[in-house]
C-alpha cells in the first residue's frame, strides 16, 4: 500500500490503456457497476417532463437511508399552481400539508445527517489507518445522493396539499439543506486545505501499487464525480435565474480539489472523465439549473490553471 501522493508520483500517464478498478475484487464493486449503469440508463425519461407519480400525500418516509434507491428514483419537480390560503383549507388538508412538510423536512435532515456521519467517521478513522478505495466510493455514493435530491427551487416545502410534489427532490438551492451547502461540505472536508485540526482528507488516501498505467478508473470516477459537483455549484441558477450564494473561497476551495486529486490535465480532459461529465450532465444538469456548456467551460479552466502536463513519469 503507498499514500495517493507515493502512487501518483510513481505511475506512467499513457494513453489508451485499460486501467480498472481496485474494487473489482470485492463487494463494492456491485455499487460502482450501479451507479455507472445509472448514469446510462433511461437519462432522458427524468429530462422529459413527465408528470411525477407520486400524488400529494407524502407520509412515507425514511427512503434516503437507502443511498441506491434515493439516487435511482429521481424526477423532475412539477411546476405548483398558487397555493390556497390557510383559511380555504379543510382541516384535513391542513394535516395533509403538515404530514407533507414534515417529510420534506425528515428526508432533508436524514441526508444532511448522512453527510456528518460520513465526515465524522472518516476523520476519526483517520487518526489512526489510512483511507481505502471504499471511502472515495462512500464519498460518490453521497454525492450522487445530494445531486439526486436537489433542485433548482430555493424553497421547496410544499404550500398546497391538492398539489402534485417531487418525492424525491428534497433539497433545495439554498440553506443548509440546500444541495450546494452539503456537497460543498462533503468537498471540503476531502480538498481544502484549511488551517483547522484536520487536513484535507485526500492525505490520508492510500492505494494499492498494482501497476503504473494510471489512475484507476474507480478513483478516477469519484475524482470526476467531485469535479462536476464543484463547477455544477458555481454555474447553477435557480428558479428565479439568480446566481447561487455560495462561500466567499469557493475559488481558492475548488482549485483545492483540483490540486489535491494529483491529476494531470490529459486525465482531467480525457475520454473517461469526458464521458461521465456527459452522463453527469443528462441526469442532473437541467434539474439543478446547470448549463452544461457553462458547467464544462469552468472545468477547462480549472484544470488549465492547476494542473501540470502529462510527461512519461509524473512526480508529484
């Protein structure tokens, strides 16, 4: 096993050469083989407009403890027609509507809850092992999470309980249950190096040297997986065609990330991370309010201005 900065420096970028995946051996290599077919299958039914399933009543709860499921299920928000006033409401539509809100709210504190967890768990397993292949699949597996549940909506709880309302996007553009405050989150506690008790968690990553033909693809697709979620934050609009707020680093926070993945600007712009920018793209893009254009400028830029060539050997 050597530290992510030992592996980098020791492997050869070469072009056309099939890496594979160090979780082919074990288990999670079902979850990654999920999340891949995911982002290939049926993507434009979720860009067509079709109405959500789900009717108004939106009691059950507790479905975001299943990462897989919550990702899967996604679909668009119905536009809402004007909500009635409080005093048209029938008793039983004003309980209708608490049960409703209470889920958003549940369903909105039960994925924040799973992004502290994982924080806290990994910084605490840090103290004294290093961080495997799993945990960068833990990481993807809760953003694709986030990026599932989230909308382009700045307020998202529902008003009118005659209404049809999205089951699944639960996580507004704003505040912190908002979509970019929690992968912002999740991104920072993994890139940025900031000044506090733990350093960027990508330190701590250790891979098994079986090779030097590259950056493995299931790194390299958690790698791609944080780029998108970071440029998808900076270019969003939502509803209203308002800029998101978002931190006043979050330049100095992204070039970050960039830097700490150790990826070399042909990785960055190649065919693997091109193509699941693409399947990125169809899946959440127009939902959360991103243009992919603007979205895959800002990824150039990035990587333009803090990555290095590839040469025969890279050092770090």
């Amino acid at each position: 096993m050597l530290s992510y900065t030992e592996f980098i420096a020791g492997r050869e970028v070469t072009k056309g050469v099939e890496v594979g995946s160090h979780l082919a051996t074990t288990h999670h290599e079902s979850v990654r083989g999920f999340l891949n077919e995911l982002l290939g299958r049926d993507s434009q039914k979720f860009l067509s407009g079709e109405p959500d399933p789900v009717g108004p009543d939106l009691t059950t709860t507790g479905e975001t403890d299943n990462p897989q499921k919550s990702v899967e299920d996604g679909e668009q928000l119905e536009d809402e027609p004007l909500a009635p006033k409080p005093a048209d409401l029938s008793n039983d539509q004003r309980q209708q509507l608490r049960r409703q809100q209470a889920y958003y709210k549940d369903t909105q504190k039960s994925i924040a809850d799973a992004v502290q967890r994982f924080i806290a768990d990994v910084q605490r397993r840090t103290t004294s092992q290093p961080l495997g292949i799993d945990d960068l699949l833990r990481l993807r597996v809760l953003l694709m999470v986030v990026l599932g549940a989230g909308s382009n909506k700045s307020a998202l709880l529902p008003a009118d309980p005659t209404a049809k309302v999205s089951r699944r996007q639960v996580l507004p553009s704003q505040g912190e249950f908002g979509w970019p405050y929690l992968a912002g989150r999740l991104l920072f506690a993994f890139f940025r190096a900031h000044g506090g008790s733990h350093g960027p968690l990508v330190e701590k990553l250790a891979i098994a040297a079986e090779g030097i033909a590259g950056i493995p693809d299931d790194v390299l697709e958690c790698w791609a997986t944080c780029f998108w979620a970071a440029c998808a934050m900076h270019v969003a609009i939502d509803d209203k065609k308002q800029r998101l707020k978002l931190p006043l680093k979050k330049q100095e926070a992204d070039e970050d990330l960039y830097r700490g993945t150790r990826v070399v600007r042909e990785e960055a712009l190649g065919e693997r991370v091109t193509e699941l920018f693409s399947r990125l793209n169809q899946r959440f893009a127009e939902r959360l309010g991103v243009s992919a254009k603007e979205l895959e400028a800002r990824h150039h830029m990035l990587v333009e201005g803090t990555m290095s060539r590839g040469t025969a050997l890279v050092n770090a």
